[in-house]
C-alpha cells in the first residue's frame, strides 16, 4: 500500500496565471479612502506617491486580475510555486486527531512570502520608467524583498528600517546590501520626520509608521523614484493571493479542505494572501471555515477601533478605514517586529468588523511562541520567522484543543517566512546559550 504524501507541490505548469480579488465577493463595499477635513488632500497625491498599475489594481472591480507573462518568469526563477507540507510528525508529537497543513512560503531567495508583491511592483515600477523605489521594513523581510525584486528588474533600491530591528540584524542589513540596497535605520536624520525625532533622541526605537513616513517624503522629492508599501493596501493583498490560490489546488490534490485557517498578521499580507481565496470559499461557494489571525499583545490592532485614520506616523498618506490602535501609538519593540504596526489592512478589518474573522493576542515577552516555534522545529525541521511563530503557536494550540475534544479538525496555517537570520532573537526570548 502506497504511503500518504507529506507534501505536494504543483508544476510550473499550474502556477497561478491569475490573482484573486476579493473586492466584489466582500459583504459590503470596500469604504473608499478618504481626505483628512484638514489640509491639502492626499487623495489627489496617490498618483505622485504610488505605482499607476498597483494603484488602478488598488480600486479593481473585477474578480481576476491577469499576472502579466514577464512577471509569471519572475515568479518560477523566485522557486513558485511553494510546497504544502502535511505536519505528520508534529501531529503524532501531540498526540492529536487534528490534521495540520503548513505551506512553506520560508521556499523563497529572500527567505519569506513578501516576493510575491515585491517582484509584482518592481516589474510595475520599471514598466512605468522608474529608476528607484523607496520603501520602509520592519523585521527586514520586507526590505529584502524589495531589494531583491529591485536588484532582479535594475532599479535603485532605498530601505528606511526601523531602528529596533536595524541595530540587531546586522546579517540581514548585509543581506539586502547585497543586493544593492541602500538601508538606514529609522528615524533616519535624512527626512523631515525622521530629523525631528532623531534630533530629540538618536536611539529612537522607530515603528512602521515612521518608516513609511520616511519612505514617502523620500520618493515624494525625486521625480525618478516611486514609493512602494509591504503589506496593508489591496494591490499588496492581490500579488499575495497567489499563496492561496496554490494551496487550493494542493489540498484538492491530498484530498483534504482546511476546516481552520490560520497565520501571522501584522498589516495583513501575509494572511491576506494565505486566507483570501479561501474567503472566497467561503463567501461565494458557503464553505465553513474559521479564520484566526495570530497577532502580539504589543500591537493587536484587530482588537482596536474599526475607523478611519492615517497609514503613517506624518499622516501623508489618505485616511484607510480600519481595525486601529492609532497611528502615533507607542509599541514597545518585539522580536517578531513584522508584527508591530497600528493599523491592519482595510480588506481584513472590513471582515473582522462583519465577524468573519476572530483573532488571539499573544503575551509580548513571547516565549510562550517562540516554545511553540521550537515544537515545530524539532518535529518538522525548519525553523520559522519569528513572526511566522505567532501562526505556528496557534496551529499548536488549536490541535491541542482538538485532543481534549476529539475534534479531527483540519488546521492551515502559513509559515511566511524563515528564520534563519533571526536566530539571535530566539537565543535571547528562549535563554539558549
């Protein structure tokens, strides 16, 4: 009798020709971006701020959105598509009758899922005769996508990371140095923003929001350069739909329908991209599925208010309608520093506000976390982003529940990224010597 595959994966030739977009399949309508009652309008600065195609992809109408031949090229040459692992071992760990399913999005040049948008707007960026993108990071994944996707089309690549993270990654500073990038921590002396908070405090431990601030002043001043977010906007969201899109096919290939889907979510790339086509499951063909968002007790932003507010700390972006803590919040830093951002994206807040998304806040020390993460680890070999951790513990958890109840439950859950350069955040959270 043949084995049970442990993981499958698709050809080249079923690669996602196509990206789901969930506008038309939402409850409601999507509330547009709006200006502030004060002050020039930002609405009329999005051109001058963001790429053309990614911005007529932020208010698409139609369901599917074609991925352009070139960039398709892209996508093999960065390893898609991505396998799905059956968690065999961890489940017989745990002595539970769940199933778990992780898909290993940790497969990429970079090490993490954030390719998938990064290469869609550099390709975008130089269509559109740009010579340099500017962008802000957090944990640093993000940063290095973007230096990748530069470095792969022949753009200029500026980074402002946030400081916190900047100071103890030093290997993957010298990663996306690499790659060509130009990487400053932030609050960076280089912008207006970044000067007057630098000026009052040069180890400033800087946020997402300061970093995307610094982002924008810097392109908004060069004619030949184009701002480019991570994570939050739609068009982000879209570019990562390819995440689900290919585990859909995967799971009909092993036979299987997750009953739980879960991940990581900071602003909501990384989940968006994992959960969305399955929303669309949900929404459109009423399959029952639960969705949980793993988030720290630093920045639960979709535990905060649904309204209307700004992107970035300098408030030059529109106002977004979202799941907020605020944009001037103060987050103490975390080791999974991806996670720590005010607001979440405004397609996964429309859905939690419909409760059609539940969420769990982990302790900020994160240990509880990271000891899930080196279950994991132990039991299937590869070694998470931080961030990844907080979707992991959860999976863990859940199968946990499920063992108590009975429940053979179905669990998925996205590792977005690995953590191979994160190692030093571990050692400390952990005590390893």
């Amino acid at each position: 009798m043949a084995a049970k595959p442990v993981m499958i994966n698709l050809t080249a030739d079923e690669l996602p020709t196509r990206w789901y977009n969930i506008l038309p399949d939402l409850p409601e309508p999507l509330p547009p971006p709006q200006d502030p009652p004060e002050g020039p309008s930002r609405l009329e600065q999005l051109p001058n701020l963001l790429i053309g195609e990614c911005l007529k992809q932020e208010f698409a109408e139609d369901r599917w959105i074609d991925i352009p031949p070139g960039l398709q090229e892209l996508y093999l040459k960065a390893g898609r598509p991505r396998p799905l692992f059956r968690a065999t071992e961890l489940e017989k760990r745990l002595e539970t009758p769940a199933r778990i399913y992780y898909k290993a999005e940790f497969f990429s040049p970079t090490g993490s899922h954030k390719v998938n948008t990064a290469l869609a707007q550099a390709y975008y960026a130089r269509e559109q005769g740009f010579e340099r993108m500017t962008t802000e990071t957090g944990a640093g994944q993000w940063g290095t996508a973007l230096a990748y996707g530069c470095a792969l089309v022949g753009l200029k690549c500026t980074v402002f990371w946030v400081r916190a993270v900047h100071d103890w990654k030093t290997d993957r500073r010298r990663f996306m140095k690499m790659y060509g990038a130009d990487v400053h921590a932030s609050p960076s002396p280089l912008t207006k923003v970044g000067k007057e908070l630098y000026s009052k405090n040069k180890k400033h431990p800087g946020s997402l929001g300061i970093a995307i601030s610094e982002g924008l002043e810097d392109a908004g001043g060069d004619p030949n350069a184009t701002y480019s977010l991570g994570s939050v906007l739609n068009h982000v969201l879209l570019h990562q739909t390819v995440i689900g899109l290919e585990a859909q096919k995967q799971f009909e290939k092993f036979g299987d329908y997750p009953d739980v889907v879960t991940s990581c979510l900071g602003g909501g790339s990384n989940f968006g991209g994992f959960a969305l086509p399955f929303y669309g499951d949900a929404l459109t063909k009423g399959k029952k599925v639960q969705f949980v968002a793993a988030q720290s007790e630093v920045a639960p932003n979709l535990q905060g208010e649904y309204r209307f507010d700004f992107a970035d700390y300098a408030e030059i972006t529109p106002l977004l309608k979202m799941y907020t803590l605020g944009h001037r919040v103060e987050m103490a830093p975390i080791k999974g520093d991806g996670l720590r951002y005010h607001g979440s994206s405004p397609i996964i807040s429309l859905l939690r506000h419909h409760e059609k998304l539940d969420t769990v806040a982990y302790p900020a020390d994160e240990k509880h976390v990271f000891e899930r993460a080196g279950e994991f680890v132990r039991a299937e070999g590869f070694i998470p982003a931080p961030e990844s951790a907080y979707g992991i513990a959860y999976a863990i958890d859940e199968a946990l529940r499920c063992k108590e109840s009975g429940e053979a439950k179905c669990i998925a859950v996205n590792v977005s990224g690995h953590g191979f350069l994160d190692i030093p955040g571990f050692a400390e959270v952990l005590g390893i010597k």
